[in-house]
C-alpha cells in the first residue's frame, strides 16, 4: 500500500494512525514533493466510479485560486490527471492506493471495511 498524504493535515495524521494501530505495513509519500503518477490516479478512478470530481481538494485553497470549479467540467482526463500529477495539493488526501482497492479521504468506517 501506498499512503499520499500533507504532514500539516489532520485528516492525513489520523488516517496513518488508524494504518499504525493496525499494524499495516505501507509506503507513505508526500503528496506535494512526490504526487501519485498518472496510472495512480487512473487506478484511483476507478475505485470512485469514474468520478473525476472526487480526486480533487475541492475545499483547498489552490483549487478555489485556479477556479477549477467552473474550469472542472471542460477538463478532459488526460488534462485532469496532468494537472494532478503536476500540483499534489489539488489531489483529495490522504490518498491511499492498495493492490485491490483506492480511497480517498479518510472516513474510518469506510477504511474498516477494506483495512483489517
């Protein structure tokens, strides 16, 4: 497993605590220095049903500065995912990519259920 995450985030400390308590083994990277590669980001959409929206920080600071609320929708994927790759704060974190599964977020009912 690989764990994306932003040291400042409170989000991010406690989805790795809950990986800690439950002695997962993972990789965690920074997600500003080192983003998650495009076939990340691909697997990653396909764990959220194709749901381009749900990869990015819509509450962060640089997406509201780009205005990608109204530029989101006329982003094609290949757009989308380069501007992912190039700008790690504009990705939903933490963001975890398993062998089988990906999550976004952490909502700890929602980790139960693929982390034991």
């Amino acid at each position: 497993m690989i764990i994306y995450v932003y040291k400042k985030c409170s989000t991010c400390k406690a989805a790795l605590l809950f990986l800690k308590k439950r002695g997962v083994t993972f990789t965690e990277k920074e997600i500003c220095k080192e983003p998650p590669s495009i076939a990340e980001l691909q697997h990653m959409l396909s764990y959220q049903n194709g749901n381009l929206k749900k990869l990015f920080n819509t509450s962060g600071l640089l997406y509201k500065e780009m205005q990608l609320k109204e530029k989101l929708q006329d982003l094609n994927v290949d757009q989308a995912f380069a501007l992912l790759n190039q700008q790690g704060m504009l990705i939903k974190r933490p963001f975890l990519v398993g062998d089988d599964f990906g999550l976004i977020g952490f909502k700890e009912t929602e980790w139960s259920k693929k982390i034991r």
